[in-house]
C-alpha cells in the first residue's frame, strides 16, 4: 500500500511540473506566463450599427481594474492581459479574500446603458472571443449621467506635453493668441511672434499642417482664431524623423475640436466683453455607422487698445540729442471662419475624409505717435505728431482630404494626404503729420499659394512592440506681393521708396525613414530624414534676386527606460532647422512710425540646429510630474538687429548672427490635492550664449531668464462653481544687443452649470487683474553703439472682462469614455487597442 501511494504521489509530482512547464516555455528558465486577451465587437441593439470609441473596462468580481482599452471606429476591439502585472494589482488592492475569481468587461457608453459580461477565461481558454455585444440605448442617460472622467489641462508625455485648451477657464471666449500667452514656454514678444524655450525658431502647424494654409501667418495672425475652435494644443520640443525638420526649437500643432458622438451633436458658445469683444461660434457633429459630417461657423468683433513709449538717446557724428515717443494704438477687427466636412468609413480597413475651410476678415487701425526731442541740455527742439488709418481685409479657402489604409495586423496602415489653400490679403494705409502737413499712403496686395501632399507607411512586428515607418513629403508655397508708397507733393501723389514687388517661392521634397522596437523595459527609435530645397525670391522693380538649393539629412534618436508603468525616463536627439519665413524675408515696411520700423531680410540663410533632451516623467495617483534639461547649438542663428543711421531712423530686421548655445531646465506637473483643488504649475530655466558679427561690428551676449506659471482650480459650493486662479512670471533677458525686462500678470475665472440637466456653462474672465502684463525693454548702451533706448508696450492697457455661455446639445459637460476617474493610463493589466 505504502508503494502505491509513493507511486501515486511521484506521478502527481511530475504531471504537476509538466503542467507548470506549460506557462514557462519560450523564456528559458524564467517564469513568464503568456498574455490572455478579449476582444469583440459592440453594436447598437435597434441598428447594429457598430459603436465606436466606447469604454471596455476588464474588472475582477470585487471591481478591481485589471485593464481595458475603447473599441475603434466600427466597435471592435482586443485587449491583452499581463497575468503576472494582473495578479501583482489583485494582491495589492484585494482587501477580502472571500471573493469569487470570475473576470468581467463591463462596457459604459454615453447615452447607452451599461453591460457586464463574464470572460470565462481558464487554462485552455487564454484568448476569448465574445463576438457582438448589443448595448441599448437609454433615452435618460444623456439628461441623468454627469461623467466625471475630465482630461487635466496638462497632459504630460516624454514626447510632448498637451494643454487641453477647454480645462482652461481663463481661454473662453478669447483668442488663439491668448492661449498661447498661457502655455508654459511659449512666449510673444511686442510684434505677436511666437517663440518656445525663448526661441522664434518654432514651427506652428494646425491639425498638422502649416498654420498659413488657413490663412494665419505672419505677426498677430493668431488673433483672428478664436479659442472656442481650440480643442488642445501639443508641444513637441524635439520631433522625431517623421516630422518635418522645420523648427529648430520644436513644434507646436494646435488641434481644432472634432466630435465623435454618435448622432447629432454639438454646442454654441456666445460671448461678450471689456473692451469690446463679441463672438458667436457653434460646431455640430452628424454620426452614423459608415459616415459622419461636421460643420462650424463662428463670428468675431474685437477691440484691441494698445499702446507705450519710447525713450532715447543718440550719439550721431554731427549731434548727440533725445527724444521721447508715445504710442497709443487702437484696432477693430472683424473675422468671420467656417469649416465642413466628411469621413467615410465603408469597412474598418478603409476611411475616407475631406474638409474645407475658410475665413475672412478686417481690421481697421487707428494709431497715434508723438514726438518730442530734447538737446544735450534738456531743451525741447522739435515737436511732431503722426496719425495713420489703416485697413487690412484678408481671405482665406483651405481644402484637405485623406485615405487611411488598415491592413490585416493592427497597427499595419498607409495614409495619403492632401492639402491645399489660398490666401488673398489687402492692406491700405494713410498717413498724416499735421504740424509738417505731410500726407502719405501705402497699398499691400498679396496673392499666397500653399500646397502639401504626404505619404505615411506603418509596419509593425515584433508583436507591436516595433514598427517601421516610412514616408515622403512635398510642401510648396508660392507668394507675390506688391508694395506701392506714396507721398503728396504739390497735389499730386508721388511713388516713393520702398515701393517694390516681391515675388518668392518655396519648394521642399522630404523622404524619412524611422525604426523602433521594445524590448523588456527599453524601448529605442532611430530616424533618418532627408530635405531638399528649391527656394527663388525676386525683388522685381530693383532687380535683386535670391536663389538657393540646398539638401541636408536629419538624424533623430530616442531611448527609453521604463522604471514601471508610471515613471520612465528618455535621452533624445534630433536635427533640426529654421527657414527664414516670408515675414523675415519680406522687405516692405509700413509708414506708421516716421522714427521706428520692423522690416525683412530677403537675403537671409537657414539656420541649423543640433538638440539634445533628457526627460524624465512620473505619474501617480493624484497627479503627474516631469522635468527635463536640453541644449541647442544652433549655427547661423538669425536674430533681429537693431540699427540706427545718421538720422536717427531705427530699423530692426533680422540678419545671421552667428551661433548660439542654449541650455535649459523645465519642469511641468499638475496634482489633484482632493475632489475640489488642483494646481498646474509649470518652470523653465534656460541659457543662452550668442556670438557673431555683422556689419563689422562684433555681438556677444550671454544671458539667463526663467519663466513660471501656476495655476489652481477650486470647486466651490459642492462643485455648484468652479474658480481659477492663474499667475505667470517672465523674468528679464538679455539679447546680443539688449534685454528685456521682467513682467507678471494675475488671471482670474468663474464657471457655473446653468440650465436644466447642466446643458451650459457661464463663465465670467478678468485678464490681468493687476494691470503688470506689460514689456518693458532696452536697447543699445553697448561700445560702438550709437544710441540706447528703453521702453514699454502693451498690447492691452486696460484689464479685460470677459462673459460667454456655452449650450451643449446632445453632450454631457465633460465628455470621455472612461469609467469613474481613469484613463488609459490606468489600465496596468495591458493596453487598449483597436480590433483587427
């Protein structure tokens, strides 16, 4: 008997090890346990239509998140299971061990009624199917159901940080421009030129392509995009080979709102303001099955009241004297946009889209200069004053369509894209000094062509944790403006200088090829991209003609180590460039300021610049942090130069400088104190050493700035309304020729649901509630230079009061597929991915 039981107990041993064998093999002797997955396909229970972008949660029997992942465009989907990261959450957060073991998917989608279905998952059965699961539709829950899943206005990624522009109750009802004043390391200076990490060489791209196919381009063009278009804005300040190479301090793509309910749906948004600022902008969105259509309109009156002085000190060859400018301008302006389009999806493995846009507008100016100049020993020896009435009106039509090709592996896809837009703009002056009784006037017609075409190959292997990517890329531009200045002599008006025509073109041909796989916790990328181009401008009236072709290849490189599925840290480099832009290049200056004026170089070089990153990014519970160190070399930098002549007429253009070493800290990050406070808060800390000559005359300068936000949100009266408290801090900085002082500025917002079901929002913005958002600014003082001057300007003298109603048809206030308070991020068992 004893025998037999030995025998008995011997077997059992062995089956038992042939069993555990069973979950080890492929890992030599570790122990590693193959995935198990679920997937399905979700549809409507009257239509059988497929529901895209629902939530799929995979829980445990006591509402433990094991994983989960949002079904695709037509309602399938797959996710995978870590068993080993799956077992090590249950042990964590198990807190009864009088639970059954069963696994659910429970599917939650806006206006359809939950469901709960048991994965019967056991050791033969790791990948299970559960084919179509109807949802019904629930005619309560759009009015009953306030999903609390909100998207943080800061959404942290080694790549790139995105800033959900909606989170932001300082931005409602404003402009493009104003969010962007809000985003950490983006800054405009006194022309509205965007510059990121205290660099102008940023490529600003909307929905991808460049802003001036819709007709944004050039100084304060981001006035005439209101924010109620902005859905989030992304930084990325060290792009890979897939990206165009354009930007040597990164990109910034600001995403417009796209709906993708079901059904009909939409939303209005009115508002008013101090000074004067009145919109009316609405969006819907049509969704069945197989197609959707969307469509915005929005309308804009503005009025801007700006304005600051000058003072200065000249040391010409003849005299030495001084002179005090005050400016104070005023601007109306008018814009008008709209945008339609469709998708088409007959099959997951095809879609089709196409939108067009277009926007109009006019803004009149009315700007006043007063001069005064004193001699060497405080006497006043001249006195003028100088008015100009301007008119802009601009046009633009804009056209994109797509195919997307989903081939059988997920992951596996082509993309074909074109666009195209043009832009009309016509810009009159007229000038008058009453004390000289001197008239002029200035006429500006501009014709401007923008074409893009892309192509976009994704192979993925190594069970996706790799792909390879290849494309080609074509931009080309094409722009003729004419410039006519006149003066009246004797009655009759006479051409005067600069009067000319400018005539450019650009044409960019780009091939890239990028790897990356993952292997345990590092993951790596190596890109190679290369740019040829073809760029022609002519100044036709004086015969001078630029003409350059040049090809360079762009190396990037990333690497990745994953501590955990919260905190990861990445080293990154990357090529880059800045081609002069037309506002660089355009030599044309209008007549407003008889002492001052901002002109182009048409002469002008690209510069090249080598970035390197490190980054390192945590996530926890009730929050995220990330800081990072980066350094530029940038040859040929171009930077504007301020130049004064014997008459003591000022001129800043831009020139290529030399080189410039930038170096810099920043730390961005947002925590969740409790259910009623949060904070965002954001540091940059960065330096820069320029060097170079120009016009015999030798520039250096070394210099050092920060720049800090901080924002904290409040839910008041249990949650009945919410506060926001905001507070920016430019410190002071120095250029080859100058710095720029600090300054600071204090925000303050309200929000409140109002109407039945909470279907509109009222909100009320003061801007600078301190009245300190102005720059301040000095010029000059250095040996050889001829002059010093400092100043002030503010784009807006006076504080701003803003009041908008938003009304949401067929939305939930804050809309996401996610259950409770988690997003994707959340899901530690494995990753959510579209179906095959």
């Amino acid at each position: 008997m004893r025998i037999i039981l030995l025998l008995f107990l011997l077997l059992s041993h062995i089956t038992l090890s042939q069993d555990r064998s069973q979950w080890s093999r492929g890992s030599g002797t570790s122990f590693q346990m193959p995935n198990m997955s679920v997937k399905g396909k979700l549809i409507d229970t009257d239509s059988n239509d497929g529901l895209s972008y629902a939530t799929i949660s995979i829980l445990t029997e006591d509402s433990i998140l094991i994983s989960g992942g949002i079904s695709d465009e037509n309602g399938k989907f797959k996710i995978e299971i870590n068993p080993q990261k799956m077992m090590q959450k249950i042990r964590s957060e198990r807190k009864s061990t009088n639970v059954g073991r069963g696994i659910f998917a429970e599917i939650t989608y806006v206006g359809y009624k939950s469901k709960r279905i048991q994965v019967p998952f056991d050791r033969e059965n790791r990948e299970i199917d559960l084919k179509n699961i109807s949802l019904d539709s629930d005619a309560t829950a759009l009015s009953e159901v306030t999903i609390r899943a909100e998207k943080s206005s800061l959404e942290l990624k080694l790549d790139k940080r995105v800033f959900n522009v909606g989170k932001d109750l300082s931005n409602k009802g404003g402009t493009a421009e104003e969010i962007l004043e809000n985003i950490p390391s983006i800054d405009l200076d006194i022309e509205g030129n965007v510059s990121l990490r205290g660099s102008q060489s940023v490529r600003i791209l909307i929905d991808g392509k460049p802003a001036s196919m819709m007709g944004l381009d050039g100084p304060n063009a981001f006035k005439q995009l209101q924010s109620n278009e902005i859905d989030k804005v992304e930084i990325i300040t060290n792009p890979s080979s897939r990206y165009s190479a354009e930007g040597s301090s990164g990109i910034l793509n600001i995403i417009l709102k796209k709906e993708r309910l079901k059904g009909l749906n939409g939303s209005i948004n009115i508002n008013t303001g101090y000074p004067t600022q009145n919109g009316l902008s609405t969006n819907f969105n049509y969704r069945r099955s197989k197609f959707s259509v969307f469509g915005s309109l929005n309308v804009s009156q503005r009025e801007t009241k700006g304005g600051g002085f000058t003072n200065s000190d000249f040391f010409l060859t003849d005299t030495t004297y001084s002179s005090n400018i005050v400016r104070d301008n005023l601007s109306n302006s008018k814009s008008f946009g709209g945008r339609v389009g469709f998708s088409y999806f007959p099959n997951q493995n095809n879609i089709f889209n196409f939108s067009l846009g277009t926007r109009v507008s006019d803004r009149n100016g009315d700007n006043k200069n007063f001069y005064k100049d004193y001699s060497s020993t405080g006497e006043l020896i001249g006195n003028s004053e100088r008015y100009e009435l301007s008119d802009r009106d601009s046009e633009n039509i804009n056209y994109s369509m797509s195919y997307t090709k989903n081939f059988k592996n997920r992951g596996h896809n082509l993309k074909l894209n074109y666009s195209w837009s043009d832009n009309l703009s016509d810009n009159i002056g007229n000038y008058n000094e009453p004390i000289t009784d001197l008239k002029q006037r200035t006429n500006q017609n501009s014709d401007r062509y923008d074409q893009s075409i892309r192509i976009d190959y994704t192979h993925p292997f190594n069970e996706n944790k790799g792909k390879l990517e290849i494309g080609y890329k074509r931009d080309y531009d094409k722009m003729n403006s004419s410039y006519e200045a006149e003066q009246l002599f004797d009655e009759r008006w006479r051409v005067i200088p600069p009067s000319n025509t400018y005539d450019y073109y650009q044409d960019v041909h780009a091939l890239y090829i990028q790897l990356g796989n993952k292997s345990g916790k590092i993951s790596y990328q190596a890109g190679l991209r290369y740019e040829d181009t073809d760029f022609f401008a002519n100044l036709i009236d004086t015969d001078e003609t630029t003409s350059l072709n040049y090809s360079n290849f762009f190396p990037s490189a990333f690497i990745t180590y994953e501590f955990s599925d919260k905190s990861s840290v990445q080293v990154s480099y990357s090529k880059r460039l800045r081609r002069p832009r037309f506002w660089d290049l355009n030599p044309f200056y209008g007549l407003g300021d008889s002492r001052f004026n901002f002109v182009g170089n048409p002469f002008l070089d690209p510069e090249l610049t080598d970035s390197y990153e490190i980054g390192f990014l945590n996530e926890f519970k009730k929050g995220n942090f990330y800081i990072g160190t980066y350094y530029r070399h940038t040859e040929d930098v171009i930077e504007r130069i301020f130049d004064v002549n014997d008459n003591g007429y000022s001129i800043f253009k831009p020139v290529n400088l030399g080189f410039t070493n930038a170096y810099g800290i920043e730390i961005n990050g947002s925590i969740d104190y409790n259910k009623w406070l949060k904070t965002t808060g954001s540091f940059n800390f960065f330096q820069s050493e320029t060097e170079g000559s120009y016009s015999n005359q030798n520039f250096y300068a070394k210099s050092y700035s920060w720049r800090t936000r901080l924002s904290n949100n409040i839910k008041l009266f249990n949650n009945k309304l919410e506060g926001q408290l905001t507070f920016d801090y430019r410190g002071p900085s120095e250029s080859a020729q100058g710095k720029n002082l600090s300054s600071y500025g204090l925000d303050f917002s309200l929000s409140k649901d109002v109407f039945q079901n909470k279907k509109g929002t009222i909100s009320l913005t003061v801007r600078d509630l301190t009245k300190s958002r102005v720059r301040r600014y000095e010029r000059g003082g250095k040996p050889n230079d001829n002059y010093f001057t400092e100043g002030e300007y503010s784009w807006r003298r006076s504080q701003e009061f803003r009041l908008s109603l938003q009304y949401r048809i067929n939305q939930n206030k804050r809309r996401g597929g996610q259950r409770g308070g988690y997003d994707q991020s959340d899901f530690q068992g494995g990753s959510g991915i579209f179906g095959n």
